[in-house]
C-alpha cells in the first residue's frame, strides 16, 4: 500500500471513529454574523469574501490536525531543543493541512519560514507562507466566534487580527 492510500485509510479511520470534520465555509459564515454585531469589528469583514474565495478553491487535503499546536501545548528537551511531547487534543479534526500551521505567524515570518522548511525537509510536502498567513488571519478572525467580547481576552483578539490582517492584506 501507497502511502495516499494509507492515508485515505487513516482518514477514514479517524471518521469511523467519530473525530469530527472542518467546514471552513461554515465558519466563515458564523465569522461574518459576529462581526456584523459590532461595530467595532465590521472592518474585519472586508477580508470574509477574500477567504471564502480562497478556502472554496483549496484543494481537498484532509489530515489528522491537532487544531490547537501552540508553545503551550508542546513540551521540548530544555537540553537539545527536541519536541518531547504534545499535550491538548480537544481541538483534534479532520481538517485541511494547513491548520496546524496556523499560530506560526504569530511567532514572526522568519521563524514560521525556518519551520516550514524543516517539515519539508522532514518530508512534508511543501508549504507556501502565503496559505499559512490566511490560516491565521481565519483563526484570528475565528476566534470573535467563541470567545465572549467581555473576556479580557477580548482586545488581545482584535490585537492580533489587526496585526494578522496587516500582513494578509500586503
């Protein structure tokens, strides 16, 4: 067996289980109704049809995704630098590659740069920052969705759409 064959069997394994399925154009739809409530956030929504255009468009790449890969939930060797382990699978679904690259870029372009380059050289196949960079403003922009607007949390999350959709829209 191929390796595309393993992982369609590996796909499908994962949905006989029960692990559930992104709809990004799905999501898109409930970030528009969010920040279509507030005025503060309906200069977000110039980029939704952006993103609704370029996710209808994406190639079908189902993966195991964690959802949820960020410093925080990974353990790393203080010594060598290696990932020991990853903890948080709440977040897990089939969903397209892409979105465990998402937080990169939070963490600058040189650095996302470096990472993707070392999964493909780990034998990934290849990433453009470009994709990465609208996968985080959608996850940016996604979070409006769950996370209430009293939160203190709340400024960081405009914060850093701000700071995403800065990059995105270069």
């Amino acid at each position: 067996m191929g390796p595309l064959a393993a992982q369609r069997g590996s796909i499908e394994q994962a949905r006989s289980l029960g692990l559930r399925s992104t709809s990004y154009l799905t999501t898109l739809d409930e970030i528009e109704c969010k920040l279509g409530r507030s005025a503060l956030l309906r200069d977000f929504r110039l980029v939704v049809p952006r993103l609704r255009d370029w996710f209808a468009a994406l190639p079908d790449d189902p993966v195991i995704a964690l959802g949820d890969i960020q410093m925080h939930n990974m353990g790393v060797d203080a010594a060598t630098g290696a990932l020991v382990g990853v903890f948080d699978f709440d977040s897990a679904a089939m969903a397209h590659r892409l979105e465990d690259f998402k937080y990169l870029p939070s963490f600058r372009v040189a650095f996302t740069r470096v990472a993707l380059e070392a999964y493909s050289a780990a034998g990934g196949p290849p990433v453009d920052l470009d994709s990465v960079e609208r996968f985080h403003v959608f996850s940016a922009l996604e979070h409006f969705t769950f996370v209430d607007d009293a939160s203190p949390r709340w400024t960081e999350i405009i914060e850093w759409s701000r700071a995403a959709l800065d990059r995105f829209l270069v």
